[in-house]
C-alpha cells in the first residue's frame, strides 16, 4: 500500500503524563531514541521541547507526530476547564442535575456526589421539541434564540454545550442552534451532544456535552501552545493525536472533539500490548501500566482489546459519565507518586492523592516531603539510585527521611511502613485485575501480565502474584512504552447510531443503507483527517441485548466491511449468547435478541515503522546490594543493566534488571529469560510471599 510516504519513515511518539512526559522517536533506520522528563503542569507544551531536546531528535527529521496526553482526564479530574453553561429542552433543565439518582455508596450517610460543572443557574431551556423518531414537533424560533443569546452574554460563560432531548435521532435543531451561538458569540466554545454521541440516554449525552465544553478552551490553548513551539522547531511533518478509542485525531478534529482524548495517554500502552501479544502469540493478556499517579488495566484477547461506549473518569462511584468510544480501561488511584498518609481513624492509607510532576516523590529533591511509593521503593533497596534518568537525581536520604517521619507519626518501625505502603498499593493494583479478569468470568491463571510505565516494572510481580497470575512480560523500554505504543495507531474514527430491532426480524436493505450512510460520514471523517493515501477500511459491531434487558453487549460483525447478511444472524447470536454466558454463567436461548444500536470505525493507515532491538554492552559489571521484599531481614540482590542481556539468557530472582527511565523488581524465586527482540520473560511459579 502507498502510504505517501517514502521508506525509512520517521515517527515520534509523546505522551503526556500526570509526572513524566515521554518522547520515543524510531528514525529511518528503526534505531529507538528516548527522551524523559518530568510534566511541566499548566505549561505542558514545556515539557515536551524539554523530553525531544534529552531525545537529541532534530524535529525536521520526524514525518509523523503521534501525540497522547492526559490533560483532558485531568482537567475533569482537577476541575482546571472553563465556565460553561448548558442549553437544553425546555422542560428538562434538571436532567443534568439529577442524573440517574442511583446512589453507588448505599451504607454512607456522608455519601455525596461530586459538584456538577454546571451549577443550575447557568443551565437555560429553549422552546424546541424533536420526537424519539427525529420528526420536527416544535421549531426554534428567532426570538427564542435571541433571549437565549442575551442570558449567555450576561452569564459571562466561556462555553456553551448544547444537548436537546431526541437530538440523537435528529441533530437539526442542535446544529441550527450551534451555528447561531457561534455568530453571536464570538470566542465562546460551543459543542453539541450529537456532535460526540448520536445514541439515546438524555442524561449521558448532556453529561458528554458539558464535559466536552468544560475542557475544550484547556485543549484549544494546548493545541495552539504545542504547535507554536513545534513550529519553532522546524517541525514540517503530519501531527496527530491518539484518541480514547485508539485512533489518531487530526488537531481540527481534537479542539472540536477534546473529550475523545480522554483516555488518550494509556491507550498508547494498550495498542503496545496487543501489538506484542500478536508478535509473541500470546492470546490472553492483561496490561498493566503503573505511572506516576495511576495505575491501568486492560483485556487483551486474541489480538484485540474491548472498547466501550460509557466511561466515568472520575468514577463511578462520584463522577459523571462520558457517552463516547474509548477503549476500556480500569485505573485505580495508584503510581509511584501515590502519597501515603493516614486518615481520621489512624489507618495508613496510599492514594489517590499524588504528588504529581511538582513537586515529586522526596527522592526526587524538587521539595517533595511526604512519603510516596517511590520512596518507598527506594528505601527498600528496589531502585538503581545512580542509573535512573539523566534529568532527576534519585536521592536515598531524603526518601528515608520521608519514611521515618511518617513511621514516627504512626510509631512503626520504619521497614515495615515502607513494606506496608507496597503491599497496600499492589493490592489496590491486583484488584483492577480482578476487575478485568475475574468480574467477567475470566480466570487470571490463564493470562499473562505485561508491566510498563515508569513505575511499572517495579511492581507488576508482585501484582501478578496477587492476582493468581504467574507470568509476567516486561517489554524492551517499558517506561517509554506507552509512547512507542502510539507509534502503531492508524487514523480512525468511531461513530455509533442507534438501531433499536430484534435480530431475528432485522430488515437487511434498511440496515445495509443505514451502514453506508454512517460509511460515507466516516470515510468523510478520516479522509479530512488522513495523512496518508489509500482507501479507508470499515468494520463494525452491533450492541445486543435480550428482550427486556438494560444494557447491552457489542459483537464485532464477521468481516471487515459495513455490510450484514441473513447469514450474519446465528453469528451474533452465537458470540452474544457465548459472551453473556462467559460474563454472567446463564444465557435465555428461548428470549429475543435486540439490536439497540451499530458502531461503526473506518480507519486509514499511517506508516509503520520497525524497530531494532536493543544494542548489547559489555562493559557493565554486575553489582550486588541488599533489597528487602519481607521484614525478615534483606536479601542480597543482583543489579544488571539490560543492556547486558542476550536473548536467551535466564536470570533468577532476587534481583534489579535496570535501564533508562525504569527499574524491574525480581522477586525470591522468579525466573527471568530473555526472549525474542529483548523483551522479558518472568515465571512467577516460583514464587511465594
């Protein structure tokens, strides 16, 4: 396929996150150049000139940007957005604000959700009314608009979402409004609910809607920040930016779409890890991706990862909820920055709170005073002090300093409060695997584990023990791999609509015109979006569900086109019936099965770059130092750089295997062998705690 680029194609991945920023570029000659630096809060675009300049990449050099970032989960997770209002129907003002009153936390009587982004006085009605079949009952007239205008004006606001009831099933009246706002209110950002989701639940679309407006100015300064100091770097080649669902997103289409990017920066190390999975023929896995201030789970199986519709990135239990595709991923509050402290009742707790890029765990010697896990980990022996980046100096002293002042707090003996703050962050950690795995059926002892992060090779044994795995795949740069992950993402867009059939009724003629309308929207999508040639590529799943269900289960179609066949039926009901048994251990043979709505991708491909595997050094000696796993005492450890390793070399625990940007904890009785391309391999079969 031509990709309208010329072979030895250079490409740059960079992610943005909560403590680091990483930079991992593949040149022409597939040779890996890494940068690593910590996040530079509210000045991000700082951090990234800073992590390409320790990467000595010269950005005239690079063809393709890829480009993922956690600002946009952060702002929601910070309230750090803009002042926005909400145009709804009138009638509904308070849809948004009651949400499903369902009360997640039913034994707290101190149980309270989070603050709504938009308090009621800066929610407006209009007079409009679409029915659920797209019919125009009641138009907007221009004099209700211009009242409208006038409350906003006054209000302030910075932006405005527009989510009217039924707009899913006819979008005139939001884009008729959306386009009036915008001339009447020059520099406020507008979105519209249909612009992001086209499927029903009025309370996840308007939720959707205010979350894309709260953010969109933070993305809109971003974006215009992060291309003006690329441009001062002579940077002339394509810059994209990963989407939730892992796609790339052209810049025209993140500012007015900024809610796709919500978990842009850990989808990078999901598309990694189904990528080796499919190199390395392991057909069940779970990626775990330890940062600086969270801790992601993901299911890979046979090559593919689940996506979902409904995501809440603040939580279930207090958050709102986002109605667009992303791929489904499960975080928990806890990386290596997570802060330990103790509560009102005097437990020792670790996270959510963190102590980010700034200023750090208390290693770092940036001003951090409390203690982290990291710290943690240093005061253990886990760490390679004099061999971690170029750009932070690991400082032990002020790690134990941080160690001992909470010990004493809590009149504990200093090892075992930093044993404890790892052992209660891995247990956190294990149960987003039992989240993926177990909830659903699944069980953990059949699945690999694949650790990445900064943080993450440091703990992904320990977790996987926990969790009843008992392999476990470090891959060459694991610090850097969610950005080296991003490397492999195509252009791509999502889009969903609703269908609402029985299955063994569906009218084929209806269905297939219906696919190639949403075909021809997408190809439209990712045809302004491509920067590369050649013919988009579909494929599409239908959200199924019993007769009388709630929600629903998605089955990828059997081929890659927007096309359904009478022969298609027994295949969807077969993988929806084999998927609800898996989940929930029953099926209903005798019931209906619902088509509630279609999703459907087209993709172009961006080239693809190969990457060597690492270059073998000599010269490092192997050095010897004690680590403590129990309170039973220390035990003497080997510390080797990786460099030194060969494939097929096997290694047994205790030790530290370390490089650029990451340290791997090896515990009493793990068997490490290096495998093919210099990732590792760690049998955990041997180990007990």
């Amino acid at each position: 396929m031509d990709t309208g680029h010329p072979q030895g194609t250079s490409r740059m991945g960079v992610d943005i996150g909560g403590t680091f920023t990483d930079v991992a570029v593949v040149d022409g000659d597939g040779r890996l150049h890494i940068g690593k630096t910590l996040t530079t809060p509210r000045r991000e675009e700082e951090g990234v000139v800073r992590s390409i300049a320790h990467s000595g990449t010269e950005m005239s050099d690079v063809d393709v940007l890829v480009h993922g970032t956690t600002l946009v989960i952060n702002a929601l997770v910070e309230r750090r957005g803009a002042k926005v209002a909400l145009v709804t129907t009138r009638g509904f003002r308070d849809i948004y604000l009651m949400g499903l009153s369902n009360r997640p936390d039913n034994f707290n009587i101190f149980y309270q959700r989070d603050e709504p982004m938009v308090p009621r006085h800066l929610i407006f009605e209009v007079d409009e009314r679409v029915s659920p079949s797209g019919q125009t009952l009641t138009p907007i007239t221009d004099g209700g608009v211009s009242n409208l205008v006038d409350e906003l004006r006054t209000a302030g606001v910075e932006a405005v979402a527009v989510a009217l009831l039924n707009s899913y099933a006819n979008p005139a009246h939001e884009e008729e409004l959306a386009v009036r706002l915008a001339d009447e209110l020059p520099g406020v950002y507008i979105t519209t609910s249909s612009a992001i989701s086209q499927v029903w639940r009025e309370y996840e679309r308007t939720s959707t809607a205010v979350s894309n407006s709260y953010v969109g100015p933070v993305i809109e300064r971003y974006t215009a920040a992060i291309e003006a100091s690329l441009d001062s770097l002579d940077f002339r080649g394509s810059f994209v930016f990963l989407d939730s669902s892992g796609g790339g997103l052209s810049v025209p289409s993140v500012r007015r779409l900024p809610i796709r990017l919500l978990e842009s920066g850990p989808v990078g190390g999901v598309l990694g890890t189904r990528d080796l999975t499919r190199e390395l023929g392991i057909d069940y896995a779970v990626s775990f991706d330890m940062g600086g201030t969270t801790a992601k789970g993901s299911l890979i199986e046979f090559g593919s990862f689940d996506s979902t519709e409904l995501s809440y990135p603040v939580g279930y239990r207090t958050g709102f909820p986002v109605q667009a595709p992303c791929v489904d991923i499960m975080e928990v509050g806890a990386g290596g920055g997570s802060i330990a402290w103790v509560d009102d009742s005097g437990r020792l707790r670790v996270g959510p709170r963190s102590a980010g890029a700034e200023p750090g765990p208390a290693c770092y010697g940036n001003g951090g005073t409390e203690l982290t896990v990291t710290d943690a980990n240093v005061y253990l022996g886990r760490m390679q002090p004099d061999f971690f980046l170029g750009s932070i100096e690991i400082q032990p002293e002020l790690a134990a300093g941080a160690v001992e002042r909470l010990a004493q707090q809590l009149d504990m003996e200093p090892r075992r409060l930093a044993l404890g703050v790892l052992r209660l962050a891995n247990l956190s950690m294990a149960e987003v695997v039992r989240q993926q795995t177990v909830v659903r059926g699944r069980d953990p002892r059949g699945y690999a584990m694949f650790g990445f992060g900064g943080a993450g090779p440091m703990h992904a044994c320990e977790v996987a023990v926990e969790a009843g795995i008992s392999r476990v795949i470090i891959p060459t740069s694991p610090g850097h791999f969610s950005a080296l992950g991003m490397l492999q993402a195509d252009i791509s867009f999502d889009r969903a609509s609703v269908v609402d059939e029985r299955l063994d009724t569906l009218d084929f003629d209806s269905m297939n015109a219906h696919l190639r309308t949403i075909g021809d929207e997408l190809a439209a999508i990712v045809d302004a979006d491509a920067v590369s040639s050649g013919q988009p590529m579909f494929e599409f799943s239908l959200a199924l569900r019993y007769e009388g269900q709630e929600h629903t289960l998605r089955v990828a179609a059997p081929r890659g086109d927007l096309r359904i066949e009478p022969m298609d039926v027994a295949h969807f009901r077969e993988k929806f019936e084999a998927e609800h048994r898996t989940r929930y251990r029953h099926d209903h043979p005798d019931s209906a099965v619902e088509v509630v709505a279609v999703y459907a991708t087209a993709r172009r491909p961006l080239p693809q770059v190969k990457i060597l595997p690492p270059e073998r050094t000599e010269h490092i000696e192997r050095a010897e130092r004690t680590v403590h796993f129990t309170n039973d005492g220390g035990v003497p450890a080997a510390f080797v750089a990786r460099t030194t390793l060969s494939v097929g070399d096997t290694l047994t625990g205790p030790a530290v295997i370390y490089e650029e940007g990451s340290n791997i904890v090896i515990p009493p009785g793990a068997v490490v062998t290096v495998i093919d391309r210099g990732h590792l391999s760690i049998d955990l079969a041997g180990v007990r705690f």
